[in-house]
C-alpha cells in the first residue's frame, strides 16, 4: 500500500538552522491499516506527512503508493489519491463558496475520468445530501450556504465528508480535532473513525492525546527527532496503557519539557 | 434635459463595457488577483478587432480578440506562476509590453478608421431598426455573462475559485493553481479585449490609448453593481457587474450633462474605486470611536 524506505529530510543544509526533520523512515503500510502517530513537537510527525503528500522534495528515499513510486510526484497530483486534514480547520474548506460547491469541487476533482467541463448532477446532489445527513449536524439543509458562515467543527467535518467522498487511497489526519472544542473534537474524531471503518480507508493520523492514540486504529507509531523510535501493534499494543507508555517516554528521555502530551 | 439618444448611447456602451467589469470580477473577485494586463488587451482586442474588420471579417474580428487578449492574459499568468513576478507587476509588465504590440497590429500607426468597413452594426442596421446597436451588444454580454457563470460552476470554474479563496486549501489538494490562475486569467483578458473588440467596432475606430485606465472603469463598474445587488449566488454578482457597467456609464452622461469636462471622468473613477475598496477600512477604523471606546495607540 504505501511504503517509505529511508526517507530523510534536512531543511536549511549547511546553516545554523539546519534541522534534520527525518532520518532514515522506513515505514509500511497494508491495505486498511490506521496508524495513529505520536511524538512531542518538532518529531517530525508533520513533516512525514508533508513527504508523503509531496508537500517538499525528500533528500533521501524513496516513497511508493500502491506500488507506484511516487518520491518525484507533484503534490498536487498525489492529491489525487491522498486526502489531507489539517488542525486549522479553516484550511480544507474554501469560505466563499457554498458548500454544496466545496463537496462538488472535491467530487469532480477526485474523479480524473471527468472532462474539465463536467459539472454535478442532480442525483450528485442528492447524495451530497445523504453524504451530509450522516455527519448529524444539519449541513444537509444549509447546501447553499457560503461555508463561511460555519464553525470550525461544522468545517472539520465537511472537510473530512470531502477528503473520503470519493474514496482515497490514503488519509492523513494532521491533528484535525485540535483546533475544536472538546464536545466537537469527540465528535469529529467518532466521525472519522466510522467513516475510515466504512469505507476500509488506509489512514494515518498524529495525535497528542494517547488514549485515543491506543484506541483508535491497529498500529501505533512513536516519533522522536526524526525518527520511528517505537512501533506498537497486535497484543502489545492492545495491553499498553498510557501510564506505561508514558513511561516509556520518559525511560527514553524521549519527553522533555516541550511535551505535549494529554492522558486524560 | 437627458435624450433618448443620450439613453440609448449611455444603455450601449454599458453593456459593451460590462464585459470587461464581468472580467475583472473573474480575475480581481474570484481569483483575488488586480490584473494589470486589462488596460492593453483592451486595446489589443479593439486593434485586432479594427484589422479583421477592416480585411473584410468583422464576425471574425471578435473570436480573433478573444484569442488575442487569452494570450495576452496567460503571458502575465506565466510571469506570475512560472517566474514568480508579483502580480501587480506582472500584469504591467505585459501591459507595458502590449503598447508596442497594439502599434504593430495597427500597422505602426496610432488609430485605425473605420468609416467605410463593414461593421457588426452595419450588419445588423437594416434588419434591427432603431435598436440594431443596443441589441447585438445586449445579446452578446447576455450570452457571455451565462457562459461565465456556467463555467464557474465546472470542475475547472470551481477549482479556478478555490484557488482565489483558500489558497491554503488549494495546495493541499489535487488543484495546480498555475493552471487555474493561467486560465483564469486567459478567460478574464479574452472577455477584455472582446469588449474592446465591439467598442471597436461600434465607433468604428481603433485608437492606441482606447484601453487606458479600463482597469479602474471596470472597478468601479463592478463595485457600483457590488452595492446594488444583494450579497448572494454567482448568477447575481455576475447580474450586478453588468448592472453596474450601465449605471456608471450613465453617471458618465449625467456627468457629461453637468458640463464636467470629460477629463474629469477619470478622476471621479479613482475616487469611487478606492473609496469603495476602502470602505471597509474606513468602517473598521471608525468602529472603536463610534462605541466611545479609546483606540490604543
């Protein structure tokens, strides 16, 4: 599925600034996997996630998405079969459009077959509708509404119906619930994990919050200076607890005082 | 005290111009972009238009402007995108380019006559009566404002508008905001120089400095109709920026009726552009003193 072998990055080479970002990732993914990514800030966890969606040229490495090297791909080609959240949830939407207009740009765009010309159908429209209705926060009957006008937890949510409406061959969760209050962040984050279990979405998601880091998805990946430092799956990761996976990251002097992590 | 010639010439030129308003409200609204090229592929579009027509092609004459005034438009999208110039200055660049380029069409010389060419309008004169001006001009801007709104709703009109309104947004998805802005910006400066195409035409005369300070006209077009229609669906801004090129060309008869001096008109556009792209500045800075509170610093 996607597959980074020794993937590095340096930003600033040869000055005082210079930051090694990503060292050596080798990292494989199988067809439905959810990974949910943790490390302190400056690990390197956006920046894997601007390697994988083309964001930057990588140094070294190579990436591959369903066996198609994809290491000198245009972002804006990747795109394609690669959907994107962001914290700020005012970054996946486009405010002065509708967003019966939002869904039908990330329709049209993500079907290739279409010609540039193609516009929605009425029958595009009624499952924008239907699409809308399972969010549960009565977007349905706003469709013509500037997205504008909606909070940031209604526009997490529509960017979210857009990344999978049609389905993507990988999602990358930026810590898109950080940014919302905590009764919308609970209920983006159970949105997300219903859709990525109902339309069996190859995901990735960085969070800071490890209860919902163990319990969300199959695999856990930790991060630290650039680097994969530990890789939970199956029992092990099934009996972890976040005290002693706390621990573990004090035990590795991984944590500092930059840490961010919540165990609530 | 106003004619119906007055009224009538005033209902003419408002909808030759509208289009260039419906093509700053493509480049300056949708694509977030002051697009300086609009002054000389204005006048690209009427020297293009004055030749063609004067070889005898005066339908023609209109899709070879458009043609003309897309390439002139994705020249300053290439120095924007490809070449990272500002712009502002891109579009300056190509204008300041395009003087010598509308000589040239011109055949070197600084107008171009029409007297005796067969026009649109001598086309339409015998069968239209009174109105064979205005209706050609009404029919066409009519046609062309669906086409624009249309468009705007396509795969590509859509992806056009995201890449002015969310640039974050748009470099995130599958979007290559270097295509849309060069469409973009094609479209917007074919739609200019059509209009300078007709105008052409209906004066039946090309001259070099026709395109000056289009730019601004077709601001405040757009913005008087900005204030006239409601905030709302694209059909309506689209609706206002025709409505708009009307009514500033008949407060440019009123204005003519008043014995203002004809030099004066340019003056008064500035105003009313950069007082209406203002206004909300001007809203803002006055806020905290009309609550009686006290500004800091």
């Amino acid at each position: 599925m996607l597959k980074l072998q020794n993937v590095s990055k340096t930003f600033n080479p040869g000055t005082v600034n210079e930051k090694k970002a990503l060292e050596g990732i080798d990292l494989q993914l199988a067809p439905g996997d959810f990974v949910t990514i943790l490390g302190s800030n400056g690990a390197g966890k956006s920046t894997l996630f601007g390697a994988i969606a083309g964001s930057f040229v990588v140094d070294t490495g190579t990436i591959s998405l369903d066996g198609k090297n994809i290491t000198n791909l245009p972002d804006y080609k990747r795109s394609v079969y690669i959907g994107r959240l962001f914290q700020d949830p005012l970054k996946g939407t486009a405010p002065g459009m509708t967003i019966e207009e939002n869904l039908a740009l990330a329709y049209l765009r993500a079907s290739k077959k279409r010609s540039p010309f193609s516009m929605v159908t009425a029958a595009d429209r009624r499952d924008f509708r239907e699409r809308l209705a399972m969010l549960e926060l009565g977007l349905e009957d706003r469709m013509d509404h500037p997205v504008g006008l909606l909070s940031g937890g209604q526009r997490q949510a529509l960017t979210l119906l857009m990344a999978i409406l049609v389905t993507p061959k990988l999602l990358l969760l930026d810590e898109h619930t950080a940014a919302l209050d905590p009764a919308t962040a609970e209920k983006v984050l159970s949105l997300t994990k219903k859709i990525v279990a109902e339309n069996h979405i190859t995901c990735l998601m960085i969070t800071h919050n490890i209860p919902s880091a163990l319990s969300l998805g199959n695999r856990t990946i930790m991060m630290n200076s650039g680097k994969i430092v530990l890789e939970l799956q199956g029992e092990e990761r099934a009996n972890m607890t976040t005290e002693r996976l706390l621990k573990i990251f004090h035990e590795q002097s991984i944590s500092n005082d930059r840490i961010l992590f919540s165990a609530e | 005290m106003i004619s119906s010639a007055v009224i009538f010439s005033a209902l003419e030129l408002g909808f030759i111009y509208a289009l260039v308003a419906l093509a700053l409200f493509l480049s300056f609204r949708v694509l977030n972009i002051a697009d300086m090229t609009t002054d000389g592929s204005f006048t690209l579009g009427c020297a293009v238009s004055a030749v063609v027509a004067v070889a005898g092609h005066p339908i023609l004459a209109l899709p070879a402007a458009m043609l003309a005034g897309a390439a002139a438009g994705c020249v300053t999208a290439l120095l924007q995108t490809k070449l990272n110039v500002p712009s502002i200055l891109a579009g300056i660049i190509t204008n300041t380019g395009l003087y010598t380029v509308n000589l040239a069409v011109m055949g070197f010389s600084s107008n171009v006559s029409m007297m005796r060419t067969k026009t649109l309008f001598t086309m339409t004169q015998d069968s239209l009566g009174s109105v064979y001006k205005l209706i050609p001009v009404m029919v066409l801007t009519a046609v062309l404002a669906v086409l624009l709104v249309v468009f705007l709703k396509t795969r590509l009109g859509l992806s056009i508008r995201a890449t002015g309104d969310n640039p974050d947004m748009v470099r995130a998805s599958s979007i290559n905001t270097g295509f849309t802005i060069t469409v973009g910006l094609g479209v917007s400066n074919a739609l200019t120089a059509l209009s300078g195409a007709v105008l052409a035409q209906y004066q039946k005369s090309a001259d070099i400095n026709l395109g000056n300070g289009m730019v601004i006209i077709g601001l405040a077009s757009l913005i008087i109709g900005e204030t006239l229609m409601p905030k709302g669906k694209l059909w309506m801004k689209a609706l206002g920026a025709v409505a708009g090129s009307v009514v500033y060309r008949f407060i440019m008869a009123l204005a003519l009726r008043l014995d203002l001096p004809s030099e004066c008109l340019k003056l008064i556009s500035a105003v009313i552009v950069a007082v209406a792209i203002g206004l909300p500045a001007i809203k803002k800075a006055w806020k905290p003193a009309a609550k009686g509170g006290v500004k800091a610093c």
